[in-house]
C-alpha cells in the first residue's frame, strides 16, 4: 500500500512539474512539449495569433540581456528582399556563434513583425512558417538562454508575400 501510494505521489510531482514547464512556456510565447524538446511546429500559422493568444510586441523589452562571449545569430534564409507567394512555407533557417544550439535550455525565438512565431530548441536552427499574410513582412530572431531571456541583439529581414 505504501509503494502505490509512494508511486502516486512521484507521478503527481513529476505531472505537477511538466504543467507548471508548459504554463512558464505558453506564458513566454510558446513551448508546446511537455517533454521541452523542440517546439518546431510546422502547422504554427497567422491563425494561430488571432486566436487569444498574446503577441509579443518587439517594441517592448523581453527580459532582454546584453549578448555575452560574442553570442550571436544570424538569419541565413530566407535572404533580406525575398518574395513568396501567399501559402509558400517560409523556411526560416539560422546560423549561431559562440552559442551552442544543442546545449539544454539554448533555444532561439522567431518573430514576424514583432508578433513571437516559434521557440525552436534541441539544437533545430531551422524553423518552418506557415501561413503569413500577402505583404511586406520584417522575420526576426534572438538567441535565448535557458532562463527565457533573449539576447539583445537578433537578426532581421524583410520579405514580401504576394498573393
């Protein structure tokens, strides 16, 4: 009787501890896994955002920090200036230095235009984005360290989607 109950317990802790990991990475903009491996989803799209969730805003501070070591990440696809048609999947694809992806808890963060798109970890430097509206578009991305915080200093470029 003792060992059900033991048992019970640690379930209860260990349940306890994934919902509290998910509810600190929905509140953050957006880890779906319980597990927290990568949030890499491919089916994450415009309607996503008018759904209730909140939009991170880049105009205001994210818990921002100075990049440390020479962290830095830069936006390898697509290129400044690319053009898309409307339902393309947009590949987002970064390189990082003085960062490692693989590293537990280093993640990065996609925005389009300043609204969060994706929290991307288990060493994944590409993200999918599926569903972005015709017109001109500024995809974003910052380095972020176990705690949430992100680097101050991202990358960007701006896109255009055609109908």
């Amino acid at each position: 009787m003792f060992f059900q109950h033991k048992h019970r317990l640690t379930w209860l802790l260990i349940l306890t501890a994934v919902l509290l990991l998910v509810a600190g990475c929905n509140a953050s903009g957006s880890q779906d896994s319980a597990a927290g491996e990568t949030h890499n989803d491919d089916s994450h799209n415009a309607t996503d955002h008018a759904s209730g969730e909140e939009p991170h805003d880049e105009s205001e501070p994210h818990g921002r920090i100075p990049n440390e070591n020479g962290a830095a990440i830069r936006i390898v696809s697509p290129a400044d200036g690319d053009t898309f048609q409307h339902g393309d999947q947009i590949v987002v694809e970064v390189e990082t230095e003085n960062f490692d992806l693989s590293q537990e808890g280093y993640h990065w963060h996609v925005f389009v235009d300043g609204n969060s798109w994706g929290m991307i970890m288990g060493g994944s430097a590409s993200h999918v984005l599926n569903g972005v509206e015709p017109g001109e578009h500024e995809i974003s991305a910052y380095l972020s360290i176990p705690t949430h915080e992100e680097y101050e200093d991202g990358d960007a470029v701006t896109i255009t989607v055609e109908e």
